[in-house]
C-alpha cells in the first residue's frame, strides 16, 4: 500500500532526498573545499576583519545546522528501509523466531532480557560442531539437552544452564 504525500510533504521529501545525494558526492565535497579557498583567498580583500571571519562563521553554523536534520532524516528512512528487510527475512523464514519481528520496538530492558537469550544460544553453538541445527533459543535448548542425553547414553536431568 502506496500512502501518497501532501504537495508539501512530497516536495519536502524529494528535495531531501536531493540533497542528500548530492551532500554526499564528491562535487559536494570539491565544492565545499573551494568555498573555504575563495574565503580565505579573500581574506586580504578585507583587511582579515571580523565581518570576514562572521561571514564563515555564520555560513557554517547555518549549513551545519541543516545537515544536522538531513542527515537523521536520511539516517531514519535508511534505518526504516533496513529494519523492515529484516522483518520480511524473519518472517518468511521458516521456524525463525517471530519475537525478532518489530524488534526495534522493545524497550532496552528487554531488548537487553532477549540479548541474554540469544547470548545462551551463542554459548551452546559453540560447543557444537554442527551450528545449522538450531534457529531458535528454546529449540537450541531442547536440541542441547537431547544431545547430550544421547551422547551420555542415559537419561539426565537437565538444568537451569542449559
């Protein structure tokens, strides 16, 4: 579902995005780098005085000011366009984890709660040879202790670690 943007809103948006690519090419670059040539070039013209100095003083504090906000927009919609890639990956992915779709929505409590679980299956991973086997913290623990009923030849209670 397309939602069409508000003439505003669209033209907003298209001369962001403009900007964007053009801050970040090399003309972009060339251009500011001949912008502080032709000032300080200019600097015996006036005498070095202060209205020399405020001119790119104040020039860089205004462009720095709106590069600010471009770039957290572009940094945003980037982000956006990621996360939702990545939810599409987890969801068509069979048996992945859907707890990983929105994931960027969670408060850091609990992404820090769900970091832990994840850092319990890197834990078994690695005693493991064989790392395709599981895609989930809970499967990777049943698998685990499975494992290691079978390879100790009998039945054992599994613990809280495992």
């Amino acid at each position: 579902m397309v939602h069409k943007r508000s003439g505003f809103g669209e033209t907003l948006e298209r001369l962001s995005s403009a900007a964007t690519r053009w801050t970040g090419s090399t003309a972009a670059l060339l251009s500011a780098a001949g912008v502080i040539v032709l000032w300080l070039a200019s600097g015996p013209l006036f005498g070095f005085s202060d209205t020399w100095q405020l001119v790119i003083n104040t020039s860089t504090t205004i462009v720095t000011f709106l590069m600010v906000f471009l770039i957290q927009r572009s940094q945003n919609k980037e982000s956006l366009a990621v996360q939702l890639k990545l939810n599409e990956l987890v969801a068509s992915k069979k048996g992945a984890s859907n707890r990983l779709i929105d994931i960027e929505d969670l408060s850091e409590q609990e992404l820090k709660v769900l970091h832990q679980h994840f850092r319990r299956l890197v834990e078994m991973s690695r005693r493991e040879s064989d790392l395709t086997r599981s895609h989930s913290v809970e499967e990777a623990q049943t698998r685990h202790v499975q494992k290691l009923r079978a390879g100790a030849g009998k039945p054992r209670a599994s613990t809280s670690n495992e």
